[in-house]
C-alpha cells in the first residue's frame, strides 16, 4: 500500500473527499479514525499518509489531535491533509499539524482546505441546497488537484507557516479539546423521538445509550453533530439553538456510511 489515509467525519463532507481522493489515488487505503483511535502502536507501513477532517474551533478535532499524537510514523516520509470548512479558513490546523509531525522527526509536505456546507448547526442554519451543489462541484475539482499533488509527492505549504502568530486560533482550540467532551450536556430528544436509536448507531464514540428508549449522552462527545443531522424525526436539540434549523448531511453519505467508520460495542 502505498497511501493511508486516516479520516474523522461526522455527517459527510469528510469522508466524501477523502473517498473521491482515494478513487484517485494508487493503491491507497481509507482509514477511519473512530474504528482504531483507541489501539495502541499503530505504524502505518506506506510511505504516503494523508489525515481528512472537518476544522473544529479554528483547528483539530479533539480525536484528530490525540489519534495523531500518538500515531507511530517511523515507515512513513510523505505527509498531507485536506481540512474541509465552511469557509472559515486560517492556517492553524495546518501550523498545528505540523507541529505534531515535527515532535516525531517528520513534517507536513501538504495542506488543503476545501470548503463544504455547513453541518454546524448549533451556530449557524444549513447552506441553501444551490450553494452545497456550488461547493460540491468546485470540491470535484480541488480533489483532482490535489491528487496530482499527492501522487507527485509535492510540497505546497507557505516557508513560513510556523512563523505566523496565529495564537489566538491555538487559545481557541484547546479550550475546546478541554471541554468538547462535556458539551454534549446540552443535547436531548424531545417528545418527537420515536426510540429508533440511529443516534447510538451513528455516535463515532460509542458516546450515546438508549435508556427508555431514549437517548442518553456519556460525556465522551466530538462534538461531531452526527446524532442530530442524522436524526430521521428532528427530535435531538441542542438547547434553544437548534429548534428553528434545519439539518444536513452529505447527500451521498448514508447512515450504514458513518455507522461502518465507528467501533461497534
């Protein structure tokens, strides 16, 4: 094998590119962070790897961040990562990024951003079905980009990048990666909630029980928004601030497709 590609996603945009860039790319493999975060030692054995995941608080999931600290890269020397966003880009996750790469004698060759509609509906309501088709064709398009950039084994990243004081995104992170766990405490079903349990299925983390037929948050949470644009009924809130948006996720991504990246209890 000569491309892993490791990918977090949690309704879609993700795994869609990291997909269409593997279809692209010569014998590689897709990965999925949730399935093998938890294993010790892991070493990947090709000599490409690629990380594919959502920005998060202006840089890394949390599992992204811990997952890569302890990855054992001593086989690999090609790195890369694409970031999909809604548009709200600095270059921290990639600054971040390499940081974690230098700590093991290793640096990242490639950064790319691709921008995908917005999942993040907490914050924000869904981008209007004419601007996802607009970000789906134009993320064709950077994915045939980038894969030429990939198989040649080139770098793209500005000299400077670890110059540039980019430290109020890193003050935003960590607090985040501090508390992501525990802000699942604001999340609950209500009365709408038929006891299908799609969102114990979905959970990447295994973070949601259905107790009562009802589902019930552990604390464990990414923060990936998964459960709630997933849900079939639109019972899962996250306190007043999602009772009045609509939900998304990648058209061509099923449940049974997010479901198969996560560990099964």
């Amino acid at each position: 094998m000569k491309t892993s590609i490791y990918y977090f996603t949690g309704t879609g945009n993700s795994l869609k590119i990291a997909i269409d860039l593997a279809e692209r790319l010569e014998d590689s493999k897709l990965i999925p962070i949730a399935k093998v975060y938890e294993r010790k030692n892991i070493r990947p054995e090709s000599q490409k790897v690629g990380f594919i995941f959502p920005l998060y608080y202006s840089g890394l999931p949390k599992i992204v961040y811990d997952f890569i600290s302890d990855l054992n890269l001593s086989n690999s020397n090609y790195f890369f990562t694409v970031v999909t966003s809604t548009g709200d880009i600095n270059e921290f996750p990639l600054k971040q990024l390499d940081k974690i790469l230098r700590t093991k004698s290793k640096r990242l060759n490639a950064g790319f951003f691709i921008n995908m509609p917005n999942n993040y509906i907490i914050g924000y309501d869904i981008t209007s079905t004419e601007r996802q088709n607009e970000f789906f064709k134009k993320a064709i398009k950077n994915v045939e980009l980038i894969s030429e950039i990939v198989k040649n084994r080139d770098d793209n990243l500005t000299p400077d990048i670890n110059n540039k004081d980019l430290s109020r995104s890193e003050r935003i992170n960590k607090e985040f990666r501090e508390e992501v766990n525990n802000m699942d405490r604001s999340f609950y079903a209500n009365d709408a909630c038929n006891g299908c349990g799609i969102c114990e299925k979905i959970c990447p983390v295994n973070n949601i029980i259905l107790i009562e037929n009802s589902p019930q948050w552990q604390h464990q949470c990414q923060l990936c928004l998964a459960c709630i644009n997933y849900c079939p009924e639109k019972s899962i809130q996250f306190g007043k601030k999602t009772i009045d948006t609509q939900r998304y996720h990648h058209p061509d991504i099923t449940i049974e497709d997010i479901r198969s990246q996560k560990n099964t209890l």
